[in-house]
C-alpha cells in the first residue's frame, strides 16, 4: 500500500513537472503562438464579426454586422476579410504544406530561442536540428552580402526569419546592450511584429520585410553612411525596414479607397498603407515597453522619427522624394553631419530596400517578381468579380510579368538607383545597377512583342505609347 501510495506520488509530481516546462516554452508562431491575435486588426474567437482595432494602444471595436462606413462613392463597403483574401484552397485530403513543414521540424521551433542567445544544444542526437541551425548561423556569417538567398534563410529558421536577422543585427552592431534593451521585451516585439506580417500574401508578408530589413543593412555598412550614421540612426534604419509593411492587407491603396475601407476613410485617404504600418508599429512598442525605460520625450522622438521612415515609402511621393535627392546631389550640399540630412539619407535607404528585388541577382528578383504580380493579379480578379474598376497593372489579361516589370524597372527602379549611385559610387552601387540591366533585358526577352517586328505592321513608337505611365505604376508598383 505505501508503496502504490509512493508511485502515485511520483507520478503526480512529474506530470506537474512536465506542464510547467510546457507552460515555460516560447511558443513559435506556426504552433499558435498568438492564436487570436491579428496585428493591429485583431478579432474575437467567440465572435467571428467583431474586429479589434488597435491603434497606438487605443482598442475600439466595430462590428460587420450593421456596419455603415461613410459613403463617398458609388460603391458599397466590401466585407473582405484581409486575414485570408490571399490564402489558397486546399483539395480534400490533403495536408497542408505548412503542417507537412511543422511536423518534421518541430524540434527545430525548440530550438529557437537557445540560437538567438548563441546557446549550443547539448543533445548530439538531433542532427537534423543542428544542421539547419548550423547552416543558419553560417548564411549570417555573410548577411552583408548582396547575394543573400532570403529564401533559404527563410526556410532554415522556419519561417523565422524576420525575428533571426533582425535580432541578429541589433546584436551584431552593439544596439541592445547601449540602449539597454531588456531582451525578453526585445524578442517579443519581434514576434508580434513577424506575427503581424500577413504569410498569406505572396508579397507582401514578413520574408519581404527580412529582406528589405537584410538590403537596409546592406546600405548602412556604405562608406558614407557607416561613417556618419549615429548608433540611433541606425536602430531606426533596422527597425523601420522590419516594420514598414506590418499587417499589410495584400491590396493597394486605391483598392481601400474605392471600397470605402475604414483605413481610407481614418487616414482621409492620403498615404494609408503607411501610416497603418507606422501606427501598427508603434502600437507594439508600446505593448512590449521595448522603450519604456527611455525618457518618454525620447519614446515619443523614436516613434515620430520612425513614422517618418515608413511614410517616405510611399511610392506616390516617389517623385516628391527623387526630385529632392537629385537638387541636393546636383548642388553639392548635402552635410551628413546634419541630423536632418542624414534622416533624409535613411529615407531614401528605405525607399531603395523597399524597391530593390529589380537589383537582386535574377534567381531571387524573379521570384520577387512572380509574387508581387500574383499578388496584384488577385486583387484585380476581385476588382472584378465585384464590379469594380480594375486597379492598374492588376489585370491578368491585360498585363504579363514581364509588361509589369520592364514598366516598374523603367520609370521608378532605374531613375532612383541612378540617383542611389551618385550618391554612393561604390562596388555595391554598381553591382546593383548591373543587375538591374541583366534583369530587364531578360524579362523583355520574355516579352512576346519585344520580337523583332509584329505580324500586324504595328510600329515601335505605336507600342511604346502602350507603356504604363509612372502614375499608373505608382499606383500598382510593389509599394503599394
């Protein structure tokens, strides 16, 4: 009898042991981290109409359900769901691709949090594992390189790559330890930032902010930059590159406007994807306190100084933008010892990472290519299954990859990284530039009337009155 009474003793404790080594595990995002959570749009489990509004911290909730926004146009409220606009249906039977990925690599999701603190697993049994951790390590050894394959990286954090690299930056350039970042509040800003990216959309999801955060870095470590970039320049860099598309609906901004989306209608329909992202950034810093232990009038400096960053990637004021780069490099006056012109100098930064996939080696800049045209292609084939004028660039019939990009390459890509390279007239500059070259002559080989002559006798100049205008890719291009 005291022996039964013994083991069940026993029994009772280690199963109270293993639930609370369960409770203490940081949770990855693809096993549910924040089951409920949606970014700055959260929703309610126990009501599927209810939409969570956060913004800076202020929580409002509407309803679908007798919701009337302001009618400003002909056409009524579209209920989109922006949380799975952009997923795929799966056939039956099938198990999904994400699920097929969690199961033979969750042990690797328990490894995530001894790789960012540089821990060594002890267990020589998961090879596996340590292979895919091994081989991450290694790719960041060479993260300043312009060939950095986002993708891989990608898939040998597990989808984590967001929050690897930029901890990993951070870190590398000392930035935690001299603003004394408290690290469990830093890790879980960058989980929730990373949760907020929409995976669902081709493009616009959290593998494309790595990879601009990835470019950013690239153009920090340029002689001219590195050497006048104060150490709070450039935690704004880092953290504006992994924050400018956060809780990206996966559609432009005309679309919002003309489906009176409440995001138009609060922003008066000037820049509204931008200030979403910026808003939505500050709202997590503030969740997580990462700033709180700062004078507030420094919190509050930070989070203006990073809504400046991310409003400049605004791609309808690219113009507004390039012009003033080219007066100041025209008349020789920009002082980087400045504080104003070395903000304006991380502006134009960003708004080269943001725009870079054209000057990536053609492995990567074509994938980047398929998945901004799928993503734009989808929002036009919504366009029309509700009646709506089809945004430009957004038409499957009427546009290919190839029309898309040669037009994007030609009239926003090229005049920004000329202006880029006269600017910074380095090894990196030129690569880039040479690329970008390489590219575009190989997707106007793909393009069917980049053939020497047309069966119909139609002339050159006919057809290049056929070019989208800047204003049309503005309003289409990947910044959208």
């Amino acid at each position: 009898m005291g022996i039964a009474l013994f083991w069940s003793i026993i029994t009772v404790f280690v199963r109270w042991l293993f639930s609370k080594r369960e409770s203490s595990v940081i949770r990855p995002r693809q096993v549910g981290y924040f089951p409920t959570r949606r970014g700055a749009i959260s929703y309610d489990s126990s009501d599927q109409t209810a939409l969570y509004i956060r913004m800076l911290g202020d929580v409002r909730v509407r309803s679908q359900v007798g919701f009337e926004p302001e009618r400003r146009g002909s056409h009524p409220y579209l209920g989109v769901d922006f949380r799975t606009l952009h997923s795929r249906a799966e056939s039956a039977g099938s198990i999904p691709a994400r699920r097929i990925q969690r199961l033979y690599s969750f042990q690797r999701h328990m490894l995530s949090s001894r790789l960012l603190r540089g821990t060594p697993h002890l267990n020589s049994l998961h090879i596996l594992d340590e292979d895919y951790c091994g081989q991450a390590r290694c790719m960041l050894d060479k993260v300043g390189s312009w060939n950095f394959d986002i993708f891989r990286f990608d898939r040998l954090t597990n989808g984590n790559s967001l929050v690897f690299l930029t901890f990993h930056l951070l870190n590398q350039y000392g930035l935690i330890e001299l603003f004394q970042l408290d690290m469990v509040k830093l890790r879980r800003f960058l989980v929730l930032v990373q949760e907020d990216y929409h995976n669902q959309n081709p493009y616009h999801n959290a593998v494309h902010a790595a990879d601009v955060t990835q470019a950013m870095y690239s153009y920090l470590k340029e002689p001219k930059l590195a050497q006048s970039l104060t150490s709070c320049d450039i935690l704004l860099g880092l953290l504006a590159a992994a924050t400018h598309d956060l809780d990206h609906p996966g559609v432009n901004q005309p679309f919002l406007i003309k489906t009176n989306h409440y995001l138009a209608a609060l922003y008066r329909n000037t820049s509204v994807l931008e200030n979403h992202h910026w808003r939505s950034a500050v709202g997590l810093l503030r969740e997580t306190e990462l700033f709180s232990h700062l004078p507030v009038e420094d919190s509050l400096n930070m989070e203006r100084q990073l809504g400046s960053l991310i409003l400049a990637t605004d791609i309808s004021r690219q113009n507004d933008y390039l012009s003033r780069f080219r007066s100041h490099l025209d008349e020789n006056n920009l002082c980087l010892g400045n504080a104003s012109h070395r903000h304006f100098i991380l502006q134009m930064a960003l708004k080269c990472a943001d725009i870079c996939n054209p000057c990536r080696p053609w492995e990567l800049s074509k994938q980047w290519s398929e998945k901004v045209t799928e993503e734009f292609f989808h929002q036009g084939d919504i366009e029309k299954k509700h009646k709506l004028e089809v945004s430009p660039l957004c038409d499957s019939e009427a546009n290919t990859i190839a029309s898309v990009q040669i037009g994007f390459m030609t009239y926003v890509v090229e005049p920004l990284f000329a202006e880029w390279a006269r600017f910074s007239d380095t090894r990196l500059s030129q690569t880039m530039l040479g690329h970008l070259g390489l590219n575009k002559a190989s997707w106007s080989a793909m393009e069917p009337e980049a053939s020497g002559s047309s069966e119909d006798g139609e002339s050159e100049p006919a057809r290049a009155t056929e070019q989208p205008s800047s204003r049309s890719l503005s309003q289409g291009s990947q910044e959208s």
